[in-house]
C-alpha cells in the first residue's frame, strides 16, 4: 500500500544552520516560507491527487474518490468537506479485479490513531456498509453528517486467495477553515519576517549638514 508523505521541501539541518548564522532574520523567514509551503502538501492516508482526481489507493489498485454535498453544492471534494448534511461518497474502481472483490466501507471518528480507534470500534462507527460486491466498480455510500468533526474513512477489499487490501484517509466535515489555519499563519509569519528584514537592510538616506555661513 502507497503511503503519503510531506513533500521534502523545508531545507536540511546542516543549510539551516548555516543560513541562519549569516542572517538570523532572514533564515527564520526561509524556514518559516519554506515549512508553510510544505505543509498543504502532505497527503492524508491513502488518499492522493492526481490528474484532477482524488485517488484512493487499494493494494495494487485504483480508485476514484469523490464527495459531494447534493443539497448545498454542486462542487465535488476530496478530503475536506465544507459543510455538514447530507453528504455522498462515490468511489469508482479502475481495475476490474475490484469488481469481482467485496468492499467493505466504514467510517469513524478520528480518535488519534488505529489503537485507540479498535480499542471501542462499534463505539466510534458512525456509519458502516458491509462487504458487498460491486459489479459495476462504481459505489455510492451516503450518510448525514450532523455534526462538525474530523473522521477517518476505512475501505477494506478482500479477495478469494487470502488478499485482504485496506486503505485509510482522514477527511474533515465542517471544519475546512480550522485545518488551513496554521498554513495561513505560517505564511503571515513568514512576510511579517520579510517584511522586518526590509525594514533593518533597506537604505538610509544620509542628509547632509547644511554649510556653515562664512563669518562677516
């Protein structure tokens, strides 16, 4: 199973180090600019984007991951859902062996981690499918989202030879602002730093005495 990572960009220890030794203002904003453009960049679980799709990787296999929110919006979402209410999740397989497996699809509150999580399972479900076949390789999954939360959608396949293929992703109901906020804040940091650093190295003009007047 592929996992998502936080894209390297934030420089390595050693460059930091010497950054900030020739300009401890300017490495600061850098570091600050350089970890705050990273951060959106992280994938959650097994869910990523590519080619203008939401991607939901299964073992070897592909599916397509979209959500909607069909009595509020006409928009389509990947991770991060707006909105609370009435919400579908559409997942489209792009390999046919998926047809021929069941899926099995639940969704939990995120309690901070599988430990926790499989401690109370039952506790924690807030809407579950049985495995099932889908023919088709298209699956519909609705639910009513009451409440604002962080969840952790869990899709597990099982095959007729012992596969047994389960992928996680976290996403958010109602709290899209809350999950981009320490990126915004990051970022203000990092001008609020530029900004300092113009102020401490731009030009000063030097105005020049005025001539004293020869003695009468």
């Amino acid at each position: 199973m592929r996992d998502g990572g936080v894209v390297p960009i934030c420089p390595t220890i050693e460059g930091v180090r010497r950054l900030v030794g020739a300009a401890p203002i300017c490495g600061l904003a850098f570091l600050l600019a350089a970890c705050a453009f990273s951060l959106p960049a992280a994938a959650h679980g097994r869910l990523g984007a590519a080619e203008g799709r939401c991607r939901l990787y299964i073992g070897p296999d592909i599916m397509n991951f979209t959500g909607y929110l069909p009595d509020t919006s006409k928009s389509e979402f990947c991770e991060d859902i707006p909105a609370t209410g009435h919400m579908i999740i559409a997942l489209d397989a792009e390999q046919d062996e998926l047809r021929d497996m069941p899926v099995e699809i639940r969704i939990v509150k995120d309690v901070g981690g599988e430990e926790k999580e499989n401690a109370d399972l039952d506790a924690v479900t807030v809407a579950y499918r049985g495995p099932r076949l889908y023919p088709t390789g298209t699956i519909n999954f609705e639910h009513m989202f009451n409440d604002p939360g962080y969840f952790v959608g869990i899709v597990t396949v099982t095959g007729d030879h012992g596969e047994r293929w389960v992928s996680r992703f976290p996403f958010s109901v109602g709290k899209t602002f809350f999950r981009t906020l320490p990126y915004y804040v990051l970022m203000a940091s990092a001008v609020l730093a530029l900004f300092f650093i113009y102020l401490r190295h731009r030009p000063v003009s030097l105005k020049s005495e005025p001539k004293a007047s020869p003695a009468e």
